[in-house]
C-alpha cells in the first residue's frame, strides 16, 4: 500500500466530497470565508495570454475582491467624476461570469473629492468585498457607509450613520450573521464594532473596544466561529481580539496583544485554534483556545510566533499545517496546533492578497500580479509560476474551475483550456 501523508489524504477527502463545479464565491476569502475552494481542475499555469477566458477592463478604482453567485460577479469600485473635481462615485459594478460583459453598475454613494480623508497608497477608496445572500447583495465603503442592493441594481436601504474618522481609509470587510450585517469601524478614536439589521441598516447594537493603544486604527473582517455550541464572532482590532455574542455584541473572551495596530489579516479557525495576526510594530501569530471567559490573555495562548508573520494577508489553514506569507514575500509553513515550522522560503515580489487553497495546490499572489503556485504539504513543491504584467493587490475568487483575478485595470477569467493540435493545424 502507498504511503500517504496528512496533507494528501486531506486533499483526498476534498476531491471526494466535491466536484469539478465549485460553491459560489459569496464573501471575501469564499464561502466559508477561510480561503477554501472546492473546485477541482483549477489551473496551475498561466500568463496575461494563456489560460485567460476573458479579460474585462474594470472602470474606477479599487482593491475589494470578486465575489460570484448564479453566474454574476459584483465588484465595488471608485469611479472618478468628470469635471476634475476630485469627487469619486462609489459603485456596485456586476459582469457576466460566463462571458465578462459588464451588465450594469448603481452608484452608491458619492465622494466629495475637497474632503475625502487621505487613504494609503496602497489602499483604495473602495476595498471592502461586497457580500452576496440570495437575492441581496450587501456593500461596504468603509466610513462612508453601507447600504443593500439587490441582483437588479436597486439600492434597497443605505446608511451613513456609523461613519468615524478614518486613518489611511477602508478596508475590512462584513459577514452575515443571522438578520444581522457586522462589521468593524476601527478609526482614529474610539473604535468599535456594529451590528446593523440586513433588512433595514438600522443599528442594531455597538460595542466598544477597549484597549487602550497609541495607534487605534485598523482594518480587519470578522469570522463566526461555533464552540461547543456557542456562536462567537472573533473580531481582532488594535491591541486586542475580542470574542464577542453575535446576538448582543456581549464581549465573551478577549486576548490583548499590546501595540499591535493597523490589523489586516483576517482570522481562521481550525482544529480548536483561532489564529490571529496582531498588525503592525512587529506582527505576532496568535493560536488562541476559544473556551474561555473574560480576559484569558495568559492562560488561553497556545502557541505564537513573530517569525515572518504577514501585516497584510491572512493565513490559510489545509488539514493540521498552516500557511502563509509575510508582506516582503517568505512563505511559511507550520504545525498548526504547535507552531512547528515545516519550512520557509522566499518568493518572489511583496504581498498583501491572502493566499487561496484549491484542489490540492496553494496559491500565493504578489503585488506585481506573480503568482507562486505550491503543493499544500509539509515539504515545499514549486509547481508554477505565473505572471500577468499587471499590479494585484486585490484576492482571488473562484467560479467552476476558474480563478477570477483582479489587477488595478482588469478582471480575468484564468482557466484550464483544451488545446487540441489537431484543431489547430
């Protein structure tokens, strides 16, 4: 009999469990929202010319991620108005996944160009990934609001109430719970996190956040998580990560990682461990327990590590190993429950996209528009390298067996083609 390792029997069981047709793409980081696909024949090797279905030019500006449902992709993006004003018109854009046509775009929200908060260079004016459930399609621009719009483009409800003065402007990211929308508003001062009804945006609770740190911006997506039966929402901010009771906004347990700031990555959860990121100053990988109550900073850390952690991508967790990649391009790989690191290596180019696991490969995207493709094992296995020529900072999506890629002007649509030599002589 063969010898198989973890990792492989892992990927194993996945490509029982799923065909080549992979779950619809409805939030950041897919639909569990852990970077997972189940999609089987997605490709290992590409360029700006091979393996591309299509190739859309994207109008605007902005770095949120592609979400597909039902053959529609949506993307949010900051469209510049003409007459040189400086305003942006803040859009829901919608292409044919089948084809690329753009099918039509609503404006949300308008800009004032004269007092726009400045972002970072490498933000945008619209980076938060729209989230799709059933016939709604909920969008996010950070301070300058949120709002539902359905399949059609009519703008259901939108709200500006929970608006903060922002530091380097948006970034995380809603998620769903129940009748809820709840997101992070991590500002200049007196951060907190939001629960607002889905039907309506009205606020439904807040909850402070109550570190007590120099630099209190940051910019992180929240993951649901269930422990023994109880829902917590894991929320991370500057200084801490809170568990708090999705229903109440009730803080349930709370680590506290000191100065850490400007928090990106979003958290995992896998094999009893909730993995945080602590930001910038110098990141720290957290492996917290989520069994506790209250304070349980030392008595419910695992295990952590200041070894290559990234500022700005989240981590991926395949069976019992994790991996990631800091933002200046080393690749790790560790034992999830201990921290053991299996190995490391440099890529090339530097990093902000979180990493995205699919049928037995992991996927690693640089800013340049580089991907690394490896074997998801415990031993490093280049398999490819890809180069599209164009800026990337934006994460995957996956439809059926393609990825869906975002540069600063494109989206393309990256999958295997069947090159017959016969068709071609």
């Amino acid at each position: 009999m063969p010898r198989f390792s973890r990792s492989m029997l892992f990927v194993a069981i996945c490509s029982l469990m799923a065909s080549s047709q992979a779950a619809d793409w409805t939030q950041f980081r897919g639909p569990d929202g852990n970077g997972h696909s189940t999609a089987t024949g997605v490709p290992v090797e590409w360029s700006d010319t091979l393996n591309v279905t299509w190739k859309q030019a994207i109008s605007g500006e902005g770095w949120s991620s592609p979400v597909v449902s039902e053959g529609t992709i949506f993307l949010t993006a900051a469209v510049p108005v003409e007459g040189g004003s400086g305003d942006r018109s803040l859009q829901l854009l919608w292409l044919s996944a089948a084809t690329g046509e753009q099918l039509g775009s609503v404006e949300i929200f308008r800009q004032d160009g004269a007092t726009a908060p400045r972002i970072h260079p490498k933000n945008s004016h619209a980076s938060p990934t729209p989230l799709i459930e059933g016939d709604r399609v909920y969008v996010h621009f950070g301070h300058q609001g949120t709002a539902c719009v359905s399949r059609e483009g009519k703008v259901l409800w939108k709200t500006r109430e929970l608006a903060y003065a922002p530091v380097h402007g948006n970034g995380g990211t809603p998620i769903v719970v129940d009748e809820l929308l709840i997101f992070s508003c991590d500002g200049a001062q007196d951060p907190f996190v939001a629960g607002i009804e889905k039907a309506t945006g009205i606020v439904r609770w807040k909850t402070n956040r109550k570190s007590e740190v120099s630099q209190k911006f940051s910019f992180t997506t929240p993951i649901l998580i269930n422990v023994e039966g109880e829902r917590q929402l894991i929320s991370p901010g500057s200084g801490e990560v809170s568990a708090l009771d999705p229903r109440t906004g009730e803080e349930l347990w709370r680590v506290d990682y000191g100065e850490g700031y400007s928090v990106i990555p979003k958290p995992v959860f896998a094999n009893g461990l909730v993995f945080i990121c602590t930001g910038y100053g110098r990141p720290n990988l957290l492996a917290i327990r989520p069994d506790g109550r209250g304070d349980v900073t030392e008595t419910h850390v695992v295990w952590q590590t200041d070894n290559q952690v990234p500022h700005t991508p989240s981590v991926l967790v395949v069976g019992d190993e994790l991996y990631m990649v800091a933002d200046k391009g080393i690749a790790s790989c560790l034992d999830s429950k201990t921290g053991k690191v299996y190995w490391e290596e440099r890529l090339k180019g530097d990093y902000s996209a979180s990493p995205l696991y699919a049928d037995g490969h992991i996927y690693f995207q640089s800013e340049e528009g580089d991907t690394t493709v490896i074997a998801a094992e415990r031993e490093f296995q280049k398999l490819a390298s890809n180069r599209l020529g164009e800026p990337t900072l934006a994460s995957y999506g996956v439809i059926d067996s393609a990825l869906l890629i975002r540069s600063d002007k494109h989206l393309y649509r990256i999958e295997n083609r069947v090159r017959d030599k016969s068709s071609r002589d």
